[in-house]
C-alpha cells in the first residue's frame, strides 16, 4: 500500500521534539506529527500524549515533492460529522439586536433603582 493524502496508517513513534513527533511508517518512510495535529485540544508538552515506541494510527495529510509526509493523530480519529438541525435556524442581526436593546434597558433600569435609593436624596443625615 502507498502512502497517499487521506489515507490511514499504523504508525510508531520513533522521536520526539519541542514541535512534533516523527512517525515510522510501513517500508521504513517516516513522517512528522505537528504539534497542532496531536490532539483536538492545545498541546503546550507532548510528552504528556506521546511517548517514544507508541503505536499510533495516522492519517496522512500531505506529501511533499521533497518525500516530507506530514501526519495527523486528531484526523485520524474517527468522529461522527457534526450535523446542523435545519430547524435550528441562528437568530436574524434584527433579532439579536432587539434582545440585546431590551436586556440593556431592563439591566439600567435595575441599576437605576439600586442606585438612587442609595444617594441619600433630601432629608439625608450627613455627619
């Protein structure tokens, strides 16, 4: 089997570095795991996802002229396709507005009441 774009592979890691880890593919071709495609969310240490002789499962993103193969362990995963509801339309601009005019008048309003009771007024002892 070649290694083309798309396609999914078993995968050992042979090295690591501060901005990957590379990746022993079948007939002896490595490929480089970029930091961004370890996991779904922000990977400040890879040591704390990858360690040196994990068995991995990657799926190949590009292939260089040069013979570079760049890897992804996040694209791999297999996830089912988040689907819109097509009932669940957003909120028109207009309507986000007018929600937002109406909870900003209700907000003032409270504050407005709070705070004047709060001055003093006529008639406050001042001491």
């Amino acid at each position: 089997m070649s290694i083309e774009v798309g396609s999914k592979l078993q995968g050992k890691v042979t090295g690591i570095t501060n901005f990957g880890a590379f990746v022993e593919l079948e007939q002896g071709k490595t490929g480089l795991v970029h930091i961004s495609e370890v996991a779904d969310s922000y990977v400040k240490d890879i040591h704390e996802h990858l360690s040196v002789g994990d068995q991995v499962e990657v799926k190949v993103i590009n292939v260089e002229k040069d013979g570079k193969i760049g890897l992804s362990i996040k694209k791999a995963k297999d996830r089912p396709a988040r689907q819109r509801n097509p009932r669940q339309r957003s909120e028109s601009f207009e309507a986000k507005m007018n929600r937002f005019l109406k909870d900003s008048e209700d907000r003032l309003a409270s504050l407005k009441k709070h705070t004047e009771s709060k001055r003093g007024g006529r008639g406050a002892k001042r001491g």
